[in-house]
C-alpha cells in the first residue's frame, strides 16, 4: 500500500508543477527534456552510481525500456496536439480511461482476480473519472468542431498510456530480478532524453526555440516526482498488488487527490454539483477495488 500511495502522491505533485508552467512562461517540450535527464540523475544519487551500466544494451529489458521511451516522447506530442484540439477534459478522461485496457489485460494475461466488488468499483471509477473532469465552467468548455479524422488522437492518448501500464507491468513481474530496477526506469528516461535533446538543441540553432532559465528549473523540479511516479508504480507491482488493483486506483486517486488538494485548497476553483459526486464516486471506487482484490 505504501507503495502506491507515493506512486500517487509523486503523480499528483507531478500535474500540480505542469500546471504552473504557463504562468512562468515555461516552454514545455524543453522542460519535459530536462525533466528526463533530471530522472536519470535521480536514479543516480539512489544507486550511487550511475544507473546504467554498460552492457545494458544486452539485458533482456533492453528493448521493453527503449519502447516505452518512444511511448513517452510521441505520446506527449500526441497529448499536446490533443490538448489543442479537444481540450483538456477529454484528454485527461482519455488518457486516465487507459485503465479499461491495462486491467482486461491483467486478468486475461496473469488470470488476477476478478470479484463483484471489484467490477463495480472500477465502474464507479469510470463514473468518477467522466465526472470529475467534466468543466465546471461552461465558459472554458470546448466547442471547437472537429473533423472526423482528428479523432485519432484522443484514441492514440487512450492506447499509449495503456500500453505504458501494460509494458511496465510485464517487466515487473516477467523480467526484473529487482522490484523497480533503478537500471530500467533510468533507461526509459535516459532513452527519452537522448530522443528528445537533438529536438530542443536544433530548435534552439534554428531559432525556432528560445532557451531560457525557467525551462531548465521546470524541467529539474519535474524530473524528481516524474521518477518516483514510475518508480513506486513498479514497486507496488512487485509488492504483491494485481494490476487489476494497481491501475485503476492509482488513476482515479490522482484525479481526486488533485481536485481536492488543487483545487479547493490551492486553486480555490469552484466546482459543480457533478464534478464533487465525482470525487466523492473516486473514493467509493477505491474503497470497493482495494476491498474487491
């Protein structure tokens, strides 16, 4: 359980940060960069050393962290063009909705249990998710019409968060021979910076991009929760708790936790009558999975 509460809390301290880039002016794509390199150095000062070894390239996960960087990099592009398309409420129910995918595949692929309360918690988690993110506003609503083939995106912000899960958990439990190995979450990070830097410093030659200060901070204070976000997920993998368990409390508890710390405490916004009947159905959903496991 612990596990998965400071997977949930580096999570949550994670959208707080990015939340916080417009007002500084921080560019995001650089500051994401950054954000991988600081992770990797994360993983450096818990190792001692640096976290990836030579040889690396021969290890079995190898090929699993490589892929899930590519994940990462394409998939924030694909959430930012979502973002500017369709706004930010389907994008985050679609990208939370990943859940649906990663616990069929739980269940199908390690038989995890499948119980009365857990299925109506995960429903009520579906609830909570659709609810919670609906504006309060209906002024910042989203109205753009889009066309029919755009719609890809936010099916592509569905399908490559799931297959992040999906991969994460299989390496956890099929792979590593130490719970969370800091060698692989390093790797996926390294693997994405590599990726990412010759964009920003091209960007930067071609005066495309601007450097500035604010982007390297962002990028540093987002690196240390991004790491542990995955680094606690695949601990509390390890620990004994089923995907099926794992996935869809740690999705609707970082919705939740961010509504009620963010926005009632921090942001003072004012929510509607259905975005608190969904947070309240979040804690209804993870009392009911946690006891359905």
């Amino acid at each position: 359980m612990l596990y998965l509460i400071l997977s949930i809390l580096s999570s949550t301290l994670l959208g707080f940060i990015m939340t916080w880039f417009e007002r500084f002016k921080v560019d995001t794509f650089q500051a994401v960069v950054v954000n991988y390199f600081t992770c990797v150095a994360t993983g450096w000062v818990m190792v001692g050393s640096f976290p990836v070894q030579s040889g690396f390239q021969e290890t079995e996960w190898f090929p699993y962290a490589a892929g899930i960087s590519l994940f990462f990099i394409s998939g924030f592009t694909i959430i930012g063009y979502t973002f500017q398309k369709f706004g930010i409420t389907l994008t985050t129910i679609m990208s939370k909705m990943s859940m649906l995918i990663s616990v069929v595949f739980a269940i199908i692929a390690y038989q995890e249990s499948v119980s009365l309360l857990k299925v109506l918690g995960i429903l009520t988690a579906i609830a909570s998710i659709i609810l919670t993110n609906l504006p309060h506003d209906e002024s910042v609503a989203s109205k753009k019409k889009v066309k029919r083939i755009f719609w890809i995106f936010p099916i592509l912000v569905l399908v490559f968060q799931a297959l992040i899960e999906i991969v994460l958990q299989y390496v956890e439990q099929n792979i590593l021979e130490t719970s969370g190995d800091p060698a692989f979450v390093s790797s996926i990070f390294l693997f994405a910076g590599t990726i990412g830097l010759p964009i920003v410093l091209g960007g930067i030659l071609l005066g495309k991009l601007r450097f500035a200060w604010q982007n390297l901070i962002g990028g540093i204070l987002l690196g240390i929760p991004n790491y542990f976000s995955i680094y606690f997920l695949m601990k509390a993998l390890g620990s004994g708790w089923e995907g099926s368990v794992v996935f869809p409390i740690n999705n609707v508890a970082i919705i939740a936790l961010s509504a009620i710390i963010g926005g009632f405490l921090i942001f003072k916004e004012k929510y509607s009558k259905w975005n608190i009947l969904g947070i309240a159905l979040s804690i209804i959903a993870i009392i009911l999975i946690a006891l359905g496991r």
